[in-house]
C-alpha cells in the first residue's frame, strides 16, 4: 500500500499558512507602515549627507546631487522593505489592533 504524503499536508504548516494570511485591512496598514519607515530612513539620509562639506573640484554637481537623491531613496526603500531598522514592525505592531481582522 502506498501513502501519498506532502509535508504541504501537516497541520502546523497549514496552521502557520492561515496565521500568515492578512486581511486587506492588514495588509494595507504593512504597505503604509514600510512606506513610512522608507520616509523617515530618506529624510535621515537626507539630513546625513548635508553634514558633509561640499568639495567646487570637479565643477557643478547637480547631476551627483540628483543621483545622490535617488539613491538614498532606493537605499531606504530596500532598508524598509529588509526590515533591517524594524521601525514599521513595530508600528505595525502598535496598530494592527485597531485594524478589523476580517473584511
């Protein structure tokens, strides 16, 4: 007699599987909670970037500056999405319990 069996077909797997789903609800709050982290981690690097003296050597620099700024945009979208810093785990944390379970 042969058994076929999936690991897919255990109760933990499928109990973590059902924990894991979000509502709508919940999951927008997840999106905005990444977003404004990746906000606050661009305004940080932002603010970093101005402490460092400018240096006139290679001439005008608005083509460095706009590089610059699109880079610290994507660096912090990366950090918030890796959730290396954990600032929109926590606020989603903070309020996921006032967001309905269900839609």
């Amino acid at each position: 007699m042969r058994v076929n069996w999936a690991p897919s077909d255990l109760v933990a797997s499928k109990a973590e599987e059902l924990a894991g789903r979000k509502s709508k609800s919940q999951q927008a709050l997840q999106d905005a909670s990444e977003q404004f982290e990746a906000i606050f981690l661009y305004q940080l690097l932002e603010q970093m970037r101005r402490t460092v003296p400018e240096n006139d050597l290679l001439g005008d620099r608005r083509a460095e500056k706009i590089f610059q700024s699109m880079l610290d945009q994507e660096l912090a979208n990366s950090f918030a999405q890796t959730q290396s810093v954990g600032l929109a785990k926590m606020i989603y944390e903070q309020m996921s319990r006032y967001v309905p379970e269900d839609d």
